[in-house]
C-alpha cells in the first residue's frame, strides 16, 4: 500500500549539530542550549534524556520546528536531512515529520478510527480513495493494538474513555497516518505504567523499522525500557554530555570512574550522577565531549523530497465539509452543554415571561407601564445577549490544543476551522432565539411584529457573540476566559443608555458608546415597539417620544442601526479570524 506507514522504506537519517538557545536579559544573557549536536540513524529509536531543566523538550522542539528566535530569545541551528540542510520552522517541512505532544490533543466524544480516519482524510493526497484510507485506518488499528477499543470514545474530564495507553497510541496513530519521514514525541510514556510504557516503544520500533527514524524525550525509564532504545543523547545544563548507542552507557560511564552498581538500572544511575555531580567535575572526569563528527557539506533540500506535495492536498471544500461533520457528531454525542445552555434559556424567559406577562398590552399613557415594557425589551436583549456570548467566549479557549495540534499538522486552515465552527454556533444561536422569541413574545404581549423581534435577538446575539470569539482568540485557557466574562458585558451595558444617558458620559469615554452592538439592538427595539403610541393618547405619545429621545432612538435612524450591528459584527468576526491566525503562527 503506498501510504501504509508500516510499509519497508529506504528511511532517512536527521542529523544537527551547533544548536543554540539563548535568552537575553537585563541580567545578560542565559543559555539554555549551548552547541547541541547529535543524529537520529535511520530505522532507529533515539531518546532525549536529562534532568528537569536541562534542554529536552526546547531541543526537541527547534528540531520539529515548533521554536524560532523572537524577542529576547535567539535560536541558532544547522539541521540536516540525509545530509540537505532543511529550516525545521518552514511549513512546507512539516509533511515530512510527525510530532506527538505530551498532552494528548484529542476530541473528547470522538473515537479511534475516527480520529486516524480524519487525519487521513485530510492529510493524504487528493489522489487517495476512500478503500485506501479505510484499509489505512485499519491496518494502523491493528498495529497500535487498538483494534479492541476502536469504537470506544478518547473520553476527557467529564466522559469515561480509553486508558492512558490507549490515548497516547491513537495520538501516535493520527500522526502517522502521513508517513513520516521523521517521528518526534514529546515524552510519550509520561503518565503510562511499565507495560503500557513498553507497548509503546515496541510500537515504535515497527515504524523505525519501517524506515522513520525517532527521536523522543523520555524522563527516567524503566530498566526494559531504556535496554530497548537504540540511541541515546543525554543532556545537563544544556550541553551534551554523552551521546552514543544504549548499551554503552554503563561501559562509557564506569571509564569515566561512574560505573554503574550491579542489578542497578543503567537510566536511574546515568541521571543520578547527572544531578548530583558539579558540572565542573563532570567536564574534569571527561563528560561533555565535544563534537568530532565529519558532517557532509551543506546541501538545501528539495521540493520532491517532501512526503505529500500541497498541489495534493485535498481543497477547502472538503476540509470544511470534514470539519462541519465532525462539530455536528461531538454536537450530537456531548448533549450536556446544549441541554444546559437551552435549559437555562428556557426556564430563564418562561420566568421573564411571567414576571412580564402581558406587560405589551398596557397603556403607554401610565407612566409606570411603559417602564415596566421597557425594562421587558432590556432584559430580553440582556438574556439573549449573556445566553449566546458566554458559550462563545469559552468555545475556542476549551478546544485550543485539539486546535493547536492540527493546525500545526497541517489538518486544515485557520479560516475553514473558523467558518466551520462559525456554521455551527450560528444555527445553534438561532435555535436559541427562536425559543427565547415564542417563550417571551406571546407571554409579554409585545406590539412588535414577532419577526421582528427574532432579527434583533439574533443580531445582538451574532454581534456580541463575535466580540466574545475576538476574546477567546487570545486566551489559552478556560479559567481565564471564565474570569473575563464581566469584561465583555459590562461595559455594553454601562454604555448602552439605559443606566445613565449618554449624554451625561464624560466626553473621553463617551464615544464607546459606539462599538457597542447592545446600544444598537435597545435602540431598534424601542422604535419598533414604541414607533407609535397613537392609540394612547396624548399623554402615551409624550411618554414613547420621552423615552425614545431618553435612549436617542429615532425612527428614521433605524437603517443605520440595522447596518451598523450588522458592520459590528462583520469586523469583530473578521478580527477574531486573523488574531486566531497570528497567534497560532505564533504558538510553535
């Protein structure tokens, strides 16, 4: 099979040395990796060990190409390819390799096969048919030992699911459904016991042994499982100080007057005297060697030496269509949240109904009741407001890393994961409106036309739900979007004319209220509800004229209010995307 990627290739060898990573301060300056070097020989396994502290996971990263120099750190490197020079940061260089993070980047609700079949789909060329990537997806089951929980969910905080193992080896699986050239794992068997822990380096010997070479970091393995690695680069301080074949380490380090205590696991005293012995010391005795290796001149790898050209990539369209199927399944299988948050909505505006009832057919002429219907219209533009926004806000900190891991994998675009995410939080927010509208339309006896209530709901909804993404995009982490909540409706409603008129705002402050879609969808509801008081009499027109000059909402404004919610909601849609967009760029 062409894409099988446990089918025997030729493989190639990656190799780098003069690896540097300094951060520069007031302090001067702090170097974290100082002349790095090492090589990953074809169909081998090679692990990054050290103390905390000592570079793994930075080295790891430069090498995959998910670190570059910016701001005060600086990062130096010459990293090689079958001996052709490759810029690890160029996205073109990411087909070439896989990269699985520590973290387990997942969808909750979604399944083994599912998960491998989607990377394949959106990963393999266009050119793949759809037996070729069941048959792919398959044979990976069958290799990753997954075949018996192929259709059990990855399961998250809140949904019971596949073990530790389990999670790490579909993870793996998602990664080499491309065929890698280059396979990196950011410690893999953190968090997995002994036996999972040796599954899974056996399961990377099949794909070296295919012809991807491996590189890992790897924090004190078992005795099994250091025996069973190929090579070994081990760091302290940010320096090399030892790079060779497994089973020299004890020989290496009893030359060196450290030898290794009998029955004593080679990893354990390797690390022991890493940690306990003075640097000084350690460069005295002979550790810390420096680099003798005659490298091949500098060659720049080429185009077709990349794994899936990008005129094979499969379009837009398709991504989008892949993308919306899959919001729709998690929809469809994690019903709590939509229960909740409709839920809320309904119990919320049957109480707004009743509290209001029948509050539309009162005279505007008492004073008292058309309050009473203008607090009704604020209340109901508030609930759908603080109903639709809070879900949005949280929606892209909650699925950041799932986002994050195929982005950089190249799964989609930045712009397709948003409109397929925008898809489907805008049918979703219509339904809610819709609710809301027939729950407090009928109860509260509004004089508006019921449609007419349906657009403003739904327009404040789309505008401040865009404002919450705009948010969202910035923040990494739900906590923190949660604590930012008060931000994003406060300030509407301080600026929106119904706590104080806007006129009595200090001029410095006073045109925010402009950027406030709330003030626009208050406005629209008064004059559609308030436009005319006729049948009131005298005393009903002086009272709707009173409030609508109140709130400044005029009738022959009402075009503009329409355009300018909509405007609103077009640019903070659109800043939402790019901000997403950079700070993604910038996130590897």
């Amino acid at each position: 099979m062409r894409m099988d990627p446990f089918s025997p290739r030729e493989g190639k060898e990656l190799a780098w040395k003069g690896v540097n990573m300094t951060l520069t301060s007031k302090e001067g300056e702090k170097h974290l990796l100082t002349n790095i070097y090492g090589d990953v020989p074809k169909k081998n396994v090679t692990a990054i060990m050290g103390p905390s502290g000592a570079g793994k996971t930075s080295l790891l990263n430069i090498l995959a190409g998910r670190a570059s120099s910016h701001g005060n750190l600086t990062i130096e490197s010459d990293v090689r390819l079958d001996g052709k020079t490759i810029d690890p940061t160029n996205p073109n260089n990411r087909k070439l390799v896989a990269f699985v993070a520590q973290d387990d980047s997942l969808p909750a609700s979604t399944t083994p096969r599912e998960a491998i079949k989607f990377s394949a789909k959106l990963r393999l060329p266009n050119t793949t048919t759809d037996d070729e990537i069941d048959n792919i997806t398959e044979r990976m089951l069958k290799e990753l030992g997954l075949e018996s929980c192929s259709d059990t969910f990855v399961g998250g905080p809140l949904l019971k699911g596949l073990s530790g193992g389990e999670r790490k080896r579909t993870s793996v699986g998602v990664e080499l459904v491309v065929k890698p050239d280059i396979v990196f794992l950011d410690e893999p068997t953190s968090g997995l016991d002994s036996f999972s822990a040796v599954q899974l380096v056996n399961l990377l010997h099949k794909v070296s042994n295919a012809g991807a070479s491996v590189l890992m970091t790897i924090h004190q393995p078992s005795s099994e499982v250091f025996a069973s690695l190929d090579y070994l680069l081990l760091l302290n301080k940010g320096r090399v100080m030892y790079n060779g074949r497994v089973e020299g380490v004890p020989a290496s380090f009893g030359e060196l007057g450290y030898p290794c205590p009998p029955n004593y696991n080679p990893s354990d005293h390797m690390m022991l005297v890493a940690q306990t012995v003075e640097e000084t010391k350690l460069e005295a005795d002979g550790f810390f060697p420096a680099d003798t290796r005659d490298l091949p001149p500098v060659e720049k790898i080429g185009k077709s030496d990349a794994t899936v050209d990008n005129t094979e990539r499969v379009s837009k369209t398709t991504e989008l269509k892949l993308l919306f199927e899959r919001e729709m399944l998690n929809l469809k299988r994690d019903t709590v949240p939509l229960y909740i948050r409709f839920g809320i909505t309904i119990f919320l505006n049957i109480l707004y109904g009743l509290i209001f009832q029948g509050i539309g057919s009162k005279s505007t002429a008492d004073s008292i009741a058309i309050n009473s219907r203008f607090g009704a219209l604020i209340m109901s533009i508030l609930s759908v407001m603080f109903g639709t926004a809070q879900p949005a806000l949280i929606a892209l900190p909650s699925e950041r890393p799932v986002f994050l891991r195929e982005y950089y994998t190249n799964h989609y675009s930045v712009y397709t994961y948003f409109v397929s995410r925008f898809a489907v939080e805008a049918a979703i927010t219509f339904a809610q409106v819709m609710v809301q509208a027939v729950l407090t339309y009928f109860l509260m006896e509004l004089t508006m036309k019921f449609y007419t209530l349906v657009l403003i709901l739904y327009a404040i909804a789309m505008a401040s739900t865009a404002v919450a993404i705009l948010m969202g995009a910035f923040v990494e982490d739900v906590a923190v979007a949660q604590e930012l909540m008060p931000l994003l409706f406060v300030p509407q409603m301080l600026f929106a004319g119904f706590f104080i008129a806007t006129d009595l705002l200090p001029d410095y402050i006073r045109w925010a209220q402009y950027l406030c879609s709330l003030t626009y969808a208050i406005r629209l509801a008064l004059v559609y509800e308030f436009d005319d008081c006729s049948d009131d009499g005298p005393d009903g027109i002086e009272n709707c004229e009173n409030l609508l000059d109140y709130t400044k909402a005029k009738e022959l404004d009402i075009y503009v209010y329409w355009a300018i919610l909509i405007a609103l909601f077009a640019v903070f849609r659109v800043l939402a995307m790019f901000s997403l967009a950079k700070n993604a760029s910038k996130f590897y």
